[in-house]
C-alpha cells in the first residue's frame, strides 16, 4: 500500500459540511431528472435553452453517429480532425465575427490552451477574483505572474496594471460568472486593455447563447465589438446542450493555438457525432428566439416571486440566481430539505465559492414551466423560513 501522504486533509473530509459527493442521475438531464428512484423538478442544470434533449440534436446525433462512429479514434492532427469539426469551427466563427474558431473537447482545456501558449515566464496575467477555475489553473500552468483583483473592480485592476513591470500583459475574466450570475464590466476591461497593451480574453461559456437579444453573449449585452476582446471562448454544453468548446479569435492566434496547445494535440479529439450535434445546438440557439424569450420569462418570475416572498437573491438578471445561506450547514440542510419536496438544487460550499458565501446555485431554464418555478418559490420559502441559525 502506498505511503504517500494525502493532502488537504482529504482523509477527514467525509462526515464533514465540505465533502463533495456526486449525485447519480437515472433518466436524461431535463427540467425533471430521476435522482435515487424519485422524480425531481431539476433547477441546477445548466441547460438554459433546453436544447440538451431538443429532438433535432438527438437525430444529428443519430445520423453523425452512423456516418463517422462512436469515437474520434485519435488526435486532430492524426485523424481524429473530421469535416464535422470543421463545420463546428466555422460556424462558431460566423456566429461571433471572429476570423477563426478553434474546437476543443471541453472548456477546461480551451482555457488551458489559452494562456499555456500565449504566455510565459516575465509575463503577467490578470484574473478576476470570481473567475472560473480553470483560468486560475491555466495562468499557474503559463509560469507567468498571476494578479488577482477585486470581483468587478475595474479601479483596482488598474492600480495593479500600472504597478506590473515587464513582459506582456493579459486581462482574463468570465462573461457571466459561474456561481453569483453577474456579468463582467466589458466596456471598462476593454478600454483597460486597449490602454496598457494588453490582451483581453473573455471566457463566455455561461453567456454564449443566453444574454443580449439574440443570444450573442455578453460582448453584444455590453455593446463591446469582437475587435475590442482579443480571444472569446465559449461551451457548447450549457446553452447549446451539448458538450466541447471552442476559442474564437483572429488568424495569427488562432494559428498559435493550432500549433502549440498542448490540450489540443495530445488528446483524443471530441467524437465527430458530438461536434455534429453542437452545430446544430448553436445553430438553434440563435435562431430560435423563442427559447430566450421563455427563458427570461422564468427568470423575471422567480426574481419577482422571491421579491414577494422575502427570498434576498443576488443582483442577477441571467439565469443563474444564487441565494446565499452563508453557513456550509444551512446551505446543505436547505438542499436535503428541496430534496425532500421534490426539487433537485445543489448546495455549493466554499472552495467553489468564497469563505461565508455558501449557497443554493438555482439556475433556470427554458424548458421549466410557470407552475414549476411557483413551485419552487413556495418551497424555499418554506425551507429558508424553518433553517436553523
């Protein structure tokens, strides 16, 4: 048996408020899910548009399965680069008024691929303190010098700019963030960047296809042009429905990415049948208004439902809408207790967020009804009102 010594105290995690565990899922992810042999109304998906079980995307999928198999069989450089994936790529192009796109497997690695390649040591890489994970994680792998400023605080970030000497000099920040569901101050990053030189990416992947009228992200909700955001990366697994990624920027970048991105070349590419089928999730989800319209429909409810039943949300507008308990307990306790009446919502506990931030993550979909989202406000109301302090 091994004796390497366990860090982070894993091994007194279990039993404890901060113990991750996964949640079986028996049926297919939709606004009702069968979770330990009961029906529940899902409100932790991130399938906004509802498009994961949209039937055109099952038959795509169907028939790309029949033409190309199951698998890529190998890396996009062997011959695993199909003209599926190529028509994913052009098309993520045409939809965001970059040059190119650039497919990868999951948005992890896209953003990996990022800062891996761009930077390096004697570089400096700014984060927003909210950003996603792996945007911290790719700057540790750049070997550049990572700053992290304030949630939002433009005013803080350029201190920080000013105070960093050498090297080049990259912004980095979600679109919408992941677990508050508040959106970036684009206008202010973007004139940022373009003052001191640097380069501004923008990771997009709960934004793409929800905010703005028709779905563009949030460059288009924030009026900021393609020509101002250097890189934009963006998932195809939330408001697409599908799975993968994709880095959109201009010709030289994009050509970097191709020849040095590690998350590109050493690893089996996305299964053709999967690039098939986000095409036509990100396809749909920009031509089928409708689905938006009903999306924020929900979400106007549910604001306006909490607002009335003394439920304080935080201030989002998309369709993430966390309600912080604060204690990792209460956060647990009030997830058990949805649990019990029906509704699938996740308690999130620090590391995911902020130390006394823990939460309910409700997100919401286009594919909830009206009586499902009532019915989810009157059992919160219900479970927050009886919560121990």
């Amino acid at each position: 048996m091994s004796t390497l010594p366990l860090q982070n105290g894993v091994h007194a995690l279990p039993g404890t408020d901060r113990y991750r565990q996964r949640t079986r899922i028996s049926s297919p992810t939709a606004s009702t899910v069968v979770c330990n042999g009961r029906r529940l109304i899902n409100f932790c998906s991130n399938d906004y548009l509802g498009l994961a079980q949209d039937p055109d995307l099952k038959d795509r999928f169907k028939q790309a399965v029949e033409a190309y198999g199951v698998g890529a069989g190998s890396s996009q450089y062997i011959s695993g680069y199909s003209e599926a994936h190529e028509a994913l790529e052009e098309t993520a192009a045409a939809i965001t008024g970059y040059d190119r796109a650039l497919c990868f497997a999951t948005g992890y690695m896209a953003n990996m691929a990022i800062q891996s390649v761009l930077m390096n040591r004697g570089d400096h890489v700014f984060v927003d303190r909210l950003a996603h994970a792996s945007i911290y994680d790719a700057a540790i792998l750049s070997r550049s010098k990572l700053h992290r400023y304030p949630h939002l605080d433009c005013d803080a970030l350029e201190q920080q700019l000013d105070h960093a000497a050498g090297g080049r000099t990259m912004i980095v920040t979600d679109g919408v963030f992941s677990m508050d569901g508040d959106m970036a101050p684009l206008p202010e990053l973007s004139s940022l960047a373009s003052s001191r030189g640097a380069c501004l990416v923008v990771d997009d992947a709960h934004g793409f296809g929800v905010v703005s009228a028709r779905g563009a992200g949030t460059l288009a909700a924030c009026r900021v042009p393609v020509n101002k955001v250097d890189i934009y990366m963006a998932t195809l697994g939330k408001a697409c429905g599908v799975a993968g990624a994709f880095v959109a920027a201009g010709n030289e970048i994009i050509e970097q990415l191709q020849q040095h991105a590690r998350t590109l070349i050493y690893t089996t590419a996305m299964p053709p049948a999967v690039a098939a089928a986000a095409t036509v999730g990100m396809n749909k989800a920009f031509r089928e208004d409708w689905r938006r319209k009903r999306l924020y429909e929900r979400i106007r409810q549910f604001r306006q439902g909490a607002s009335s039943r003394g439920l304080a949300l935080s201030a989002s507008e998309t369709p993430i809408q966390p309600l912080v308990l604060h204690g990792d307990r209460r956060a647990l306790e009030a997830g058990e207790r949805l649990f019990e009446a029906g509704f699938l919502v996740r308690a999130i506990r620090p590391p995911t967020v902020p130390e006394g931030t823990a939460r309910l993550r409700i997100t919401l979909s286009a594919a909830h009804s009206s009586d499902q989202v009532e019915g989810l406000l009157d059992a919160l109301a219900g479970v927050t009102a009886s919560l121990s302090e």
